[in-house]
C-alpha cells in the first residue's frame, strides 16, 4: 500500500511501558483483561489529521455496515457483578471447556461494542481495582499448571519447558520446541483446557501455519481444579520433599517452632501440642473458642529433605487430629515451613487444607553462615550497606554485647515504641523476657538470646537482640536513635552480630522477616546484607467436615 497504518496490538500489556505505543498510527489496549471490568477498550491514535482520527475510524465501521452495540447498560452492569461473585465461589465458569484445535472460521464482525466504557468500570477505575494479590495469583496459576503437566508427562519422559512469570497466557513447549498437536490433543483428553494460537479464519485454512499451544493464566482459576486433574496419576509414593521446598534447603528447626518460643508465647493462655516424628516436627498452640478447638501453628510442620510425600500427605491429614475433641470440633491453622511453591501447596490440598488468601505469605532472607567466611560475606555486601559500616566502624563508640535482662528489655521497649507509631504490634514482650529467667534459673532451653549495644558518648545510640537455636540465628528486633541512624550504628550491631553467630559455629543467620509493605525502611536495612531471600506458602486452614462447604468459599 502507498500509506499503510501500523496498528500496534498492546491488548496484553496492562499499561503503556518501554517502547509500546510509540510507533503505531493506533495502539489498543484492553484493560479488562488485566483488572476487575466489565468492559473497556482503549483507541489511541497518535495523529490528529482527520485522516487518522478516531472519529474517521468510527465513520469508517457505519459505512461498512458494522453497528456500534448500545452502551453498557445498568442490566448488564448488576448482571456482571453477579457473575464474578459466583466466580468468587466456585472459579472461572468456563475454565474447564474443552476447545477445539486447531484452524476455526471466524466470521466478519457486525458489530462493535461501543467505544463509552460503562459507569460501573470508570468508578472501579478511578477506586483502584487491582493489587498485587492478582498478580501474585497468575503465579500460582502458572506454577500450579507446570507442576501438573510435568507429573503427567513423566510417564512418557517428557517434561515442559519453565518459563517467567507471565501476564496472561502459558505457552507450552518441551526443549524449545512447541509441543505436538498429538500431545496437545492427548493433554486435552485428560482435562488440561489447552488452547492454540493462531485460530485462521477458513479462508486462511491453505496457508502452512504452525499453531502454539498455551493454557490460561487467570486468577479466577482455582488451583485445587488444576490438583484435580492429578487424581488418577500415581506419583506420591515416589516423590519426595526436596531441597528446593525447604527455605534455604536447611532443615533445621526454625525460632518459632523450638519449645520454649512455642511455650513462652503462648505465656499460660494456650495449651502446646507438640508432635514430633523422625522426618517432621510441629508444635501448635491451641485456644478454646466456645465449643471449638483452634490449633495454630507458627512457622510448622518443619519437614526434613527426603521425607515421601504420601507420609507427609498422610501427616498432615492426621495432624487435625490431635487433641481432646479429635478432628470434630477443631478447626487447624497453619504456616507450613515450606517454601511458596507449587509442590507444597499440592501437599496441603491434598491433606484437606485450604489457603487464607487474606495472609499475605511471611517473607525473609537467611545467610549461609556455613559455606563462607567473614571475608565472604563482608565482600557479598551491598556496596552501600558496606560503606555505612565501614562509617560506623570509624566512629568513636563501645560495643556491648549482653546477656543481661535490662539491656534487652531496653532495646525492646525502644523497639516495641516504634513498631506501634507505624502500626506494627511487636513481639510479646513475655517471649524476650522468659526466656532469658529460663537461663538465669538454669533450666534446659532450646534456645538462647542476647543483644549487641552500641554506646557513643555514655550513652545507648543502636541495639538489637538475636536470638539462637542449635543451628541457627534470627534477628529478632533492633533500635537505634537519631544518632544511630545518622551513623548507621546499627549495621555495625548487625555485623556484629553476624560475627559472634559466625565463631559459635551456627549455620544460617536469619534476618527475621523482610517486609515491604508495613515495614519498608527496615527491609531495605535488611536486603542490604544481601541474604538468600524466601517466601513461605502462606497460612492454610482445615475446618471440620461439616464447616467446611459453608465457610470454605468466604476463605479465597
């Protein structure tokens, strides 16, 4: 042609980013495909010459005879709205329809809809309808969707290809190479809702084309129907948890779950049940609420590598199970201490449990204490993070390190002070100061605690307190004033810290929660060291058997 228009397709890219939309005569975006809409398109056109603009375009489409559809009208606004509360119950509607493969006549359009978004997408818009969460979702989707296939395929050798995170879609590909249409096919027939791209029209249909097939990545899509689809294939009694799915593939127990936490943070309120085998361990605090039994574990079950999965699917199931009432009247909440994967969220449905999505999953990073040396781990530092210590290094200070029961009350009231002002609660103050009388009165503990002060000029300016288990230490809380800060005293209270860790032979040095969101200056603090970062599956919930179908859809 003498002028082609260059229509840039930006339909699954939720905003304008790099490049995109820089080019094109036109670009489209879609934004109901990426949020909470019932309908709305975006037409830009880069020109304002009449022979480009939108109204031209709209002209262009009556004189083909193609109508524009009456603007969304308040009947189909409630009737949306209904229908993604269903599909908040029961997951996407149509995610289970087999389609065909494969070319399909499309008919010529008659109609467009109109180009007015609905009142009720401007409102949701403007209000903000979409958060993280989704995004996170289509990650879960997408992991839950390999990890299936994978468990399929291992019977024929075969094994698809792992892709990034993606938006919208996941193409399905084994050593590079788009699957076959034979195995697409064969996916189909045991449920997998695979679908193919391009779909030609019929008058296309001579044209050689090789399709690429992908499943969908929505949020709607429940992941216990992607589990579902495993139900006839045997593979439990030969799988087994591995190190990727244990948090920087150590085993070994974490703060939360030693005895004495467990004991001194339930302070007499809450009974302990502790159930301990040789490949897991769990201890759960239990509160009486009126005829029912909640049972909460912390940082639990802990699963040692190798253990088989039908054991652990088996323990799981029969941890509910525990206590006076049985499994009847209990009601069991945990945060497994496994990492976010698709592996450990299969386990946990397949016991019964169902994840709280309201839980954001913990998050946090360990040092490999073991596999490097001080040198090792003050060179893996941020080039910042070293630079504030080697400036705190300089300054003229004492530094206390203290097992005593007033310092480490001094550095948690200092703490506790600040995590109130920006709506964090802090830790029970009864876990920091029990267990210290637990070592004064001389009584056998699973862990131990002490702090690192930094005095400038007679005075407290920066501490932390950590606290060590057998082969692990956990940054547990940390202060510094006006002073401290300025100088960056306490990274020189951590790296302290790290050093004493370091010559009592522990293994791993945890930094004790990385929180973005309700703690942003403190993460960062944190990231600096440069740690393994992980991410726990999140908190998951078992209601007793005739609970269950009533509660079970307000939890996702």
């Amino acid at each position: 042609a003498a002028n082609p228009i260059f229509v840039e397709d930006a339909a699954h890219c939720p905003v304008r980013t790099a490049a995109i939309g820089n080019y094109g005569d036109y670009t489209y975006f879609s934004p109901y495909k990426h949020l909470s809409l019932p309908d709305g398109a975006v037409l830009i056109s880069k020109k304002e010459d009449e022979s480009l603009s939108a109204e031209r375009f709209l002209r262009e489409l009556d004189a083909r005879n193609i109508k524009i559809t009456p603007k969304f009208s308040a009947f189909r606004s409630i009737f949306w709205i209904f229908r993604e509360i269903v599909r908040r119950f029961v997951g996407s509607l149509s995610y289970n329809k087999k389609p065909k493969l494969g070319l399909a006549s499309l008919p010529t359009p008659r109609s467009v809809a109109s180009p007015e978004p609905a009142a009720i997408s401007k409102i949701f818009l403007e209000r903000g309808c979409y958060g993280e969460a989704r995004w996170e979702q289509r990650g879960r989707v997408q992991n839950a969707w390999v990890f299936a296939l994978n468990k399929v395929l291992a019977g024929k050798g075969l094994s698809v290809d792992r892709v990034e995170k993606t938006n919208f879609i996941l193409p399905l590909s084994i050593n590079g190479s788009t699957i076959s249409d034979k195995l697409a096919e064969d996916l189909i027939s045991q449920g997998f809702p695979i679908l193919s791209w391009p779909d030609l029209p019929s008058e296309a249909a001579g044209h050689e084309t090789t399709p690429i097939f992908y499943l969908p990545v929505n949020p709607s899509i429940r992941i216990e129907k992607i589990f579902r689809l495993l139900d006839g294939v045997s593979f439990e009694a030969e799988a087994l948890v591995t190190k990727t799915m244990i948090p920087c593939g150590s085993s070994s127990l974490p703060l939360v779950q030693t005895k004495s936490y467990s004991l001194h943070r339930a302070g007499g309120r809450e009974k302990i049940l502790a159930d301990v085998t040789e490949w897991v361990s769990t201890r759960q605090r239990v509160k009486k609420l009126g005829i029912f039994e909640l049972r909460l574990a912390s940082f639990g079950p802990v699963f040692k590598i190798g253990m088989n999965f039908g054991k652990a699917i088996e323990y799981l199931k029969n941890l509910s199970s525990k206590g006076e009432l049985g499994n009847f009247l209990a009601i069991s909440l945990l945060s497994p201490y496994l990492v976010n994967s698709a592996e450990a969220e299969y386990l946990l449905f397949r016991a019964g449990y169902s994840r709280i999505a309201r839980f954001s999953p913990w998050q946090s990073a360990k040092l490999n204490l073991r596999a490097q040396g001080l040198d090792g781990l003050r060179s893996n530092l941020n080039k910042k993070w070293r630079n504030q210590l080697v400036r705190a290094e300089a300054q003229e200070k004492k530094i206390i390190v203290s097992r005593e029961k007033q310092d480490l009350q001094f550095i948690y009231e200092k703490s506790a002070d600040y995590l109130k002002s920006i709506g964090v609660s802090p830790i029970s103050k009864s876990v920091v100061t029990g267990i210290v009388e637990d070592r004064n009165d001389n009584k056998q503990t699973d862990m131990d605690i002490f702090a690192v002060l930094v005095e400038c000029h007679n005075e407290i300016e920066a501490g932390i307190v950590i606290a060590t288990t057998q082969a692990e230490a956990t940054y547990l809380i940390g202060w510094s004033s006006e002073i401290g800060r300025k100088y960056y005293l306490t990274q020189l209270c951590l790296w302290e810290a790290i050093k004493i860790s370091k010559s009592e032979q522990l293994d791993f040095f945890d930094l004790g929660g990385v929180d973005y969101q309700n703690s942003f200056g403190v993460a960062k603090f944190k990231q600096g060291l440069n740690g393994e970062h992980f991410e726990l599956v999140g908190t998951y919930l078992k209601l007793p058997s005739v609970m269950k179908p009533f509660l079970d859809p307000f939890l996702r």
